[in-house]
C-alpha cells in the first residue's frame, strides 16, 4: 500500500512555501515549522545580520547544536534509543501512578 502524500502551504519569515509529507505526518512537519520560524524570526530581529540565507544558516545551526547536545556523552538523552526514552517515560508514569492512587483516596 502506498502512502498517501498531503501538501501543506506554509509560511517561514513571511515567505511562503508548499511542502509535501506523508498523511498523518502533517502535525509534526507543521510543529516544525513553527519552531524555524521562531527561531528564524529570533535571529532576524536580535543580530545585525542581513539576508534570509544567512539567517537561515544561523537558525540551522542553533538547531543543529540543540540537537547534537543531546546526543553528546554529556547530554542528557546519550546513549539512548527514542524507544529507551519512552520506556522511561512509560515507567515514570508508573511510579506516578502508584504513588498518587493512595492520594486520590483522601479526597
């Protein structure tokens, strides 16, 4: 079965863009978008640099480095799969549950 492909149009700094994803994969592509543009913006309205390219060097970059940082033997997601981060989160959720089933009885 083929994907269904869906196009979005979008805007980063004013300028307009369509972009395609897969079906289903729109609100994480939209979610990402908001936060380039954010970052874009950022850059744009705080530094003296001039152009949407280098403005957009400058935002992939930042990006890049917060992504990096969380990979780096320091960060704090090192080592780990996204599944042994949502295995954690999962067991989180546990531990919060045990502890707050006895809190709900109070009440």
């Amino acid at each position: 079965m083929k994907d269904n492909v869906i196009q979005l149009d979008v805007s980063i700094m004013g300028q307009a863009y369509k972009l395609s994803c897969k079906e289903g994969e729109d609100k994480a592509l939209l979610a990402a978008v908001a936060y380039l543009n954010e970052k874009m913006c950022t850059i744009r309205d705080a530094a003296k640099i001039k152009g949407n390219d280098r403005i957009a060097v400058m935002a992939a970059l930042g990006v890049t480095a917060e992504l990096l940082s969380t990979k780096s033997p320091e960060g704090p997601l090192s080592g780990l799969s996204i599944a042994d981060v949502k295995q954690k989160i999962n067991h989180m959720h546990e531990v919060l549950d045990k502890a707050l089933t006895p809190q709900e009885n109070l009440f």
